[in-house]
C-alpha cells in the first residue's frame, strides 16, 4: 500500500486523495481510494491482494460523472485476448494497462494530448 501513496502522491496528474477503505490481513490487503485529478475529472482505485489473487477495479470518470473508461480484471468477458484483463470505455475492449501505475500513466498520455 506504501508504495501505492507515493505512486499517487508524486503523480502530476494528481490534484487530491481520499482512502475511503483499507483492510489489512495477514497475506492479503484491500483499498479503495478516490482521487480528484487536475482536469477535475475522478479516478476510483479498488484493488485486492493476496499471495493467489488480484483483483481490481479502476473507475475514470469526467467531472460531471460520465464514465471515460473502467478497467477491472472481473472474469465475465472470455472472448477478449487479454481475459481477464479488459476495459469498457464506454464498448469492450481489450486491456494491456494492468495496474494502477501502468493506468495513471495511460491517463497522463491521454490528459496531456
């Protein structure tokens, strides 16, 4: 998780945070964080660790609540290349960013084009 923080916290493209949950076990953790960006638009975080799993779930939406894209491992769409990997935005897709570090540097390319 520390090494999530500081990945948001020297972001540029990061106006503000908030952890709206964390729980910690012994070999797994789970967060949830929402930033407010410097377009104003929000950017979800939900992420699930453990020694067998991550599972996750990012959330881009414009300011005024509009999805821009949602990427989540979610295995429901085994059609796609990437399974389980994909992103919706707003149609499927397939999804090689996987991870909130390879997200947030997609979303800085696409906020400075």
């Amino acid at each position: 998780m520390l090494k999530t923080l500081s990945f948001i916290e020297e972001s540029k493209i990061v106006k503000s945070y908030e952890i709206q949950d964390f729980k910690q076990g012994k070999d797994s953790y789970y967060l949830k964080i929402k930033l407010i960006l410097i377009d104003e638009s929000e950017f979800c975080n939900r992420e699930y660790t453990s020694e067998r799993e991550y599972l996750y779930s990012y959330h881009w939406q414009n300011k005024d609540g509009k999805l821009r894209i949602r990427w989540d491992n979610a295995p429901h769409h085994k059609e796609i290349k990437t399974f389980p990997h994909h992103k919706h935005s707003p149609d499927l897709r397939e999804s090689t960013e996987i991870g909130l570090e390879e997200i947030m540097r997609f979303m800085e390319t696409k906020m400075s084009t």
